[in-house]
C-alpha cells in the first residue's frame, strides 16, 4: 500500500485558508491520506459523489458505496472562494491540507435516499446531514507528519500499518471483525466459527463518533484486552483500532465497513445481522442481500454472513437455526434494554450470554455512569 501523503507547513504557497475540521472531517482526511478508502484518495466532487450515491460505484467503475464528502456552511464558501488549498485544523494544531478543486451544493436529499436509505429525521445519518453544511469541498489531500489522529487507547489505527503487522505474522487468510459494542457471546461464537477457516482473525472496532447511547470507547476496549486474554488464542487473533465514524447507513455501511477493512490487509469480513443498523430502518439481513449487487470478486473481499446466534440450553452450547432445532423458550437471549437495566442494577447477566469478566466491566462502567 503507497505510504501516506505529507506535507510541511512551510512548503505551501499562498492563497492559503485555514479551517477548523469536525472529528469527522479529520477521519475522513486521515483514512484517506493512509489510504483506508483506496481506490479514493480525496474528497469527492459533486459527478462523483452522485454516481456513488446512485450506483455504488465511481464514474470509473470501481466499487463504492458511500461517497467521502467534506460539508462546509455558505459563510465558510464564500471565505474559500480565492483560495487553492485550505490548512485543516486539529484544534490549534495543523492536521493537512485540503487542496481545493471544487466547492458544490450537496445533493442531501439523493444522499440521504440512497446511502441511508431513508429521509426520517429521526435517524442518526439523515440528522447528521441535515445539520451540516449545504456545501462540500472537493479535492485531494495530504497530512502533516507531526500531526496524529487522536483516538482512544494506543492500538495500530493506520491501514498500513495494520496490514503490515498482518504481514509479521505471516497471515495469507485473514477475517476481519468490526465492533462498535462489547463482544458477546454469540459475537465470540461467530468470530471462532470464522477463524477455523482463516489463518488470523482481527477484531477492529470503531474508535471514532457513535452515537452517544453506545457504549463508550475506552469501556469497551478494556472489554475487548480481557476477552482476548481469556478466550481467544494469541498466536491466531490480533486487536487493531478502526479510526472511522459511524454513519449507521446498515447495507450500505456493510459494504463500506468491508471495502475499507480490504485496504487493512484482510480477505474476509463478517457481516452479521443487521450490519450498521439502527433502529427499524433496515431489515436483519438488508446487509447480507446488499452484496448479491455486486459481480462475484468485485468488492476484493470475501463477506462472511451470520444468521441469528443464540445459547441453546438443550444443546448446551452456541448455535443458530442451522445447528437448532429446538424452540425459543430454550434460547437464552437479552434485549439491549434489558442487559443495561441489569448492568445498572448490578446484576450479573447468564453465562451463557456474556463472559463473567466482561460483565464485570459492564457493570462498573454502568455504576460510574449512574
């Protein structure tokens, strides 16, 4: 994978504006500058972004299914209007240039039908669009080398450094696992069911923006070390830290999630039920049925897909409907409502449905919150 492009302060060339980027602004340059959304290496301009939204694909052809775009308000347009290249800004602290091809008026409504596949408010996508910016920047990008994304705990974060750690291990076959929650156990059942096919399994949760009722990053990393540490083995599974934002765009994101784990090295990606969901705004296997849209190989990497999982208690053990028969009253299951008044409670939730050691963390993260 090319190196990332960088820049000094001092070799730019005026006319130069400054601008104070979003987390989300500065996720999208970084992932684009490492090179986690290859084949795109910049903010897309307004034929770009439209053929996404309406093909996932670039007017190249390739494969993509949500378009990276930089929104900006009309009072921040009309002060870029003279100038070529705009310094992002990390609070006070300069993150990369921006070098301006276009500014355009962003499409929200064909963005929203097609990528969230809705216009409901009330989603965390469509909410986001609507309160940002009704203009977007297009243009290529370049990081400052002393600049460095901040993101929770000190896990490898950069594409190409993740594939390369890949690489040490000698890993050809590699599942890749993405996360915004505590692992479970059927989150545990599918990620071992996985690996019995690979040579390597990377967990890589999200460490960017979610929505404020997940749970919080630095809880669930502590979740993940002591799961990893106890139940899975550490010559086959590797913890590398994903730096992007949830959009929650379900089938679309599914695929996005995948092209974008392709570029950190892995060749297979599980795509569970309802994928980058929320809500009811997708079906529990939208996400699986999104990729049958696509030509056989031509995403670049293999999807994985997983039906409901539960804890049979006659069966004793992990199973889904393909290994159970048996009926729901002998399936050990909690709501997500249900488990947080639990971990609130302090009540320790079955066994069978989280390690003991997690929940343990659960439940202090919980009473701290309380």
């Amino acid at each position: 994978m090319p190196a990332a492009t960088v820049v000094g302060v001092g070799e730019l060339s005026p006319p130069v504006a400054s601008y104070a980027a979003s987390f989300r602004q500065l996720s999208d340059l970084y992932l684009l500058a490492e090179g986690g959304y290859a084949p795109i290496r910049k903010f897309l301009n307004s034929v770009e972004t439209r053929s996404v939204c309406q093909s996932m694909h670039l007017t190249t052809g390739e494969p993509w299914s949500i378009p990276p775009v930089f929104p900006i308000d009309s009072v921040t347009r009309a002060r870029l209007a003279s100038a070529d290249q705009v310094v992002l800004m990390d609070g006070d602290a300069p993150a990369g240039i921006l070098r301006i091809e276009d500014i355009f008026p962003l499409e929200k409504d064909l963005y929203a039908d097609t990528v969230f596949r809705t216009s409901d408010g009330s989603h965390p996508g469509v909410r986001w669009l609507a309160g940002a910016g009704p203009y977007s920047i297009a243009g290529t990008v370049e990081l400052f080398p002393e600049w460095e994304l901040d993101v929770p705990g000190s896990l490898p974060i950069s594409p190409r450094d993740t594939a390369a750690l890949i690489g040490d291990r000698g890993w050809e076959t590699v599942v890749g696992f993405q996360t915004r929650n505590p692992i479970h156990r059927a989150h545990e059942f599918c990620t071992k069911i996985a690996l019995e096919t690979a040579d390597g399994l990377v967990i890589h949760p999200v460490l960017g923006e979610t929505k404020p009722d997940d749970t919080p990053p630095e809880v669930r990393l502590a979740c993940y070390d002591v799961l990893l540490r106890n139940y899975y083995s550490p010559d086959y599974v590797m913890l590398a830290g994903f730096p992007g934002w949830m959009r929650y765009a379900g089938p679309r994101e599914a695929v996005f999630h995948a092209q974008i784990r392709k570029n950190y090295g892995m060749t297979h990606f599980i795509v569970g039920r309802d994928h980058a969901g929320v809500g009811s705004h997708y079906g529990p296997f939208d996400a699986h049925r999104i990729f049958s849209e696509f030509l056989p190989g031509e995403i670049g990497i293999e999807p994985i897909f997983f039906d409901f999982v539960h804890y049979c208690r006659t069966c004793e053990g992990m199973a889904s409907k393909k290994t159970c028969a048996h009926p729901r009253e002998h399936r050990v299951h909690l709501s997500g409502s249900e488990l947080r008044r639990m971990l609130r409670e302090g009540r320790m939730p079955p066994r069978e449905f989280t390690r003991p050691e997690v929940a343990e963390i659960l439940i202090s993260a919980s009473r701290e919150v309380s």
